[in-house]
C-alpha cells in the first residue's frame, strides 16, 4: 500500500474517533443538563414497575391458592371414590416431625 494511502486511512479513522468523541460528549452533557428534569419521570418509571410486580406477586399468590384448593378438592374426590375418608384440609399431623424443641399442649 502506498504511504499516501496509508496516511489516508489513519487520517480518516483518527477523524472517525475524534468526531465520535466530540458527539459522545455532547450527548453526555446534555444528558447531565436533563437528568434534573428527567429524574422525577424515571422515578415514577421505577415506582411504577415495582407497583406493577407487587400486583403480579399478589395475583400470583391467589392464583396459586385456588389451585392448591382445587387439587385438595381433586385429592378428596379421588380418595372418597375408593372409599376411603380425606382429611379435612386444615388437619396438620405434627406426630411425624422431628426436631428438637419442645411444643406446649
């Protein structure tokens, strides 16, 4: 390659980063003269996101309620067709754990 070119294209990649600098920094100081005017609207963004997930969580807690009864309710039906009895579903059998602490009758 010819020395003139080669100086071409060192030329034109030198001027390439140097313009992207000079735009990259203008657009981070205007980002900084913004971000006063932008902070409070990215806050509620944020509040609003968080809000969002708490109602998920809870209609996903629900929802996973009314399935856990309806599989109780499944499980029962199952259990009653062989004639056998279900427990209630607020029977907890506490005879089976074992760790140590003692419980107050």
């Amino acid at each position: 390659m010819q020395p003139a070119a080669l100086a071409a294209t060192a030329f034109g990649r030198l001027a390439h980063h140097a313009v992207s600098g000079v735009v990259g920094a203008v657009l981070i100081r205007g980002a900084a003269k913004a971000a006063p005017r932008v902070r409070p609207a990215a806050r509620r963004g944020v509040v609003s996101g968080i809000a969002g997930g708490i109602v998920a969580a809870r209609w996903l807690g629900s929802a996973a309620e009314e399935a856990r009864l309806k599989a109780g309710d499944m499980v029962a039906e199952a259990r009653e067709s062989l004639g056998e009895e279900a427990p209630p579903p607020s029977a907890v059998d506490l005879s089976g754990h074992d760790h140590d602490h003692d419980h107050e009758h």
